[in-house]
C-alpha cells in the first residue's frame, strides 16, 4: 500500500494558482502527503513564490520550493521534484493550476494499491462542469492525443474497466506514479521541453509491460493553460503551445514508432493543415507548420526564439 505521497508540482512565474491548489490540497482525506513546487521561473519568480507560500498546511504537511537551475520545461521540473523526494512511496504529479477533490488522493492510492497497476489516473474536468479527459488514447498513426470523455457532462459516470482498457497514457496535469513504475521506466525525458512528455513517458512504461489505472470517484478540476497558453480555443493558442504540441507530436514518434515516420509525417501534415486555417486561425497554422518542420529535422529541447 503506498501510503506517503510526494505531490509534484511545476510552477512558472504563477504563485496564485500553486496557493490555489495547495488550499485543495487541504481539505484531502488522506492526509500523509507532502508538496514540493518546482519553480522554473528564475530568482524573482522564486522568491514571489516561496512569499505566498505557507512552510506547512493546515494538516501539518510539509511545503517547500526548489528553484530550477534554468527553465527545465515541464519535464525537467517533474524530474527535480522526483528527484527531491526519494523517499516517498508514490508521486502525485499536478498541474499548479488544478483543484483536487477531497477524496481523489485516496482514490489514486486505493487504485494502484490493488497491485495490477504502476501508475493511475482519474478524471479532469474544466470548471463549466466538462470532462477534459478521463484518460488518454494516442493514435500512433496520426500522431494525435485523443482525451477519452472529452466534452461529457461531469455526472455521467465512465465505466473504469473501459477507460483502462482504452488508455495507453495518463494526462500529464494529474497522475499517480507508482515506485515500481519510475524504478523500471525512469525519468520523464526533458528533451521534449513541454508537450506531449507524459504520453512517452506513459508509451514507454507499457512497452516495457507495465499498467494504466483508472481511479474512479477521483475528479480533479483543472483550469487548463493558466501557464502555457493551450486552450481548446486554437485561434488563441500562444506560439509556444502550438509549436511545441507540433513538434513534440513528430518527436514522440522518432522516439517511439521511428518505423512509421514516412506515413506519420505526411499524417501529421494534413493534420495542421485540417486543424488551423479552417478555424481561420492563421497565425497558429504557421506556429504549427514551423513546428511540423523542427519534428521533423529532430530539434529538441527549448525554442531557440523562445524567452526562457
């Protein structure tokens, strides 16, 4: 049985929403947990943090900050948080910009206590009441995440048996990593920046035999691209968010499927060219052609044009 839980969290120059989530952190029924934020945000963004911050809440679980050496990006922040907390016997990776129902860390380690599982995942919903995905399906083919829910009203109950034997990753705002899980699959790769890390993370650790869960009764509100910008509005999507879910989206298949790139890359075209320009969002269509070329010359890591 995992009974202490590291919750990771990545901030980036957003104390609100980490004290947002921390105050959802309070009111969890399992009760032996501790936080750690990982700021990627440079000194002044550390020090706004580690001020809103409280050293403990109100259960008496600990609180600290750890500033990044650079922006690491997403991934790079996991794995500092991952890093810092060796002891732990699972980890509650968390977006900052989540709100965790009561009961949905207990329902995370009920899950992957049944031993069938390395790692687990629940339901995310926006705040209009809306899943965002009660776990992910990626079509390696189309090099395209497909969020299983999308859209369906909060109230209607998914059936978990289902969702597990559907899903092939978790959502990257919300899921439980087991110890066997990091122990066999390791860290998430930092080369990816941000964008689409947690699908090879979750790739990688079932070619390597290992199991999704589902936790039902486990909702986790999530106020999607406080941080990045990725909103289901695509006119709106920043630059970075487009380009990178473009490029990371060819990255993951040189990573994982290299024998499909022929077929994936001419794929992962027609999908740019269908999503944007119909949506006469022209700005983010050139952001994601730019970022269907950098996929395919294998570029990693941040944005050369990209403040860090």
């Amino acid at each position: 049985m995992a009974d202490h839980v590291a919750v990771c969290i990545v901030g980036f120059r957003n104390p609100e929403d980490a004290v947002g989530c921390l105050a959802a952190l309070e009111t969890s029924t399992h009760a032996d947990f501790e936080v750690i934020i990982c700021e990627n945000g440079g000194r002044a963004a550390y020090d706004a943090l580690t001020a809103a911050l409280p050293s403990s809440l109100a259960g008496g679980q600990g609180v600290r900050a750890v500033m990044a050496p650079r922006n690491l990006g997403y991934a790079g922040g996991v794995n500092v948080c991952l890093a810092q907390t060796p002891d732990a016997d699972a980890w509650w990776i968390l977006n900052p910009d989540t709100g965790p129902s009561p009961g949905a860390m207990a329902a995370l380690i009920g899950r992957l206590a049944h031993g069938d599982c390395e790692a687990v995942g629940s339901t995310l919903h926006f705040p209009d009441g809306r899943v965002q995905s009660h776990g992910g399906l990626w079509r390696p083919w189309f090099a395209r995440a497909v969020s299983i829910g999308f859209g369906e009203p909060l109230d209607r109950l998914p059936d978990p048996g289902a969702i597990e034997q559907r899903q092939n990753y978790l959502n990257g705002a919300s899921m439980l990593i087991g110890r066997r899980f990091l122990e066999v699959v390791g860290p998430m790769r930092e080369d990816y920046f941000l964008y689409c890390e947690e699908v090879e993370w979750c790739l990688r650790g079932r070619m390597r035999g290992l199991r999704l869960g589902f936790a039902a009764g486990a909702p986790v509100l999530h106020h999607q691209g406080t941080t990045t910008g990725h909103t289901t509005d695509f006119a709106n999507r920043t630059r970075p968010a487009t380009y990178l879910n473009e490029r990371n989206s060819v990255l993951l298949t040189w990573d994982r499927f290299p024998g499909r790139m022929p077929v994936v890359a001419l794929s992962a075209l027609l999908g740019v060219v269908l999503r944007y320009p119909r949506r006469r969002a022209w700005r983010q269509f050139g952001y994601g052609l730019a970022g269907w070329f950098a996929g395919l010359r294998n570029e990693r890591g941040p944005p050369r044009w990209m403040k860090t």
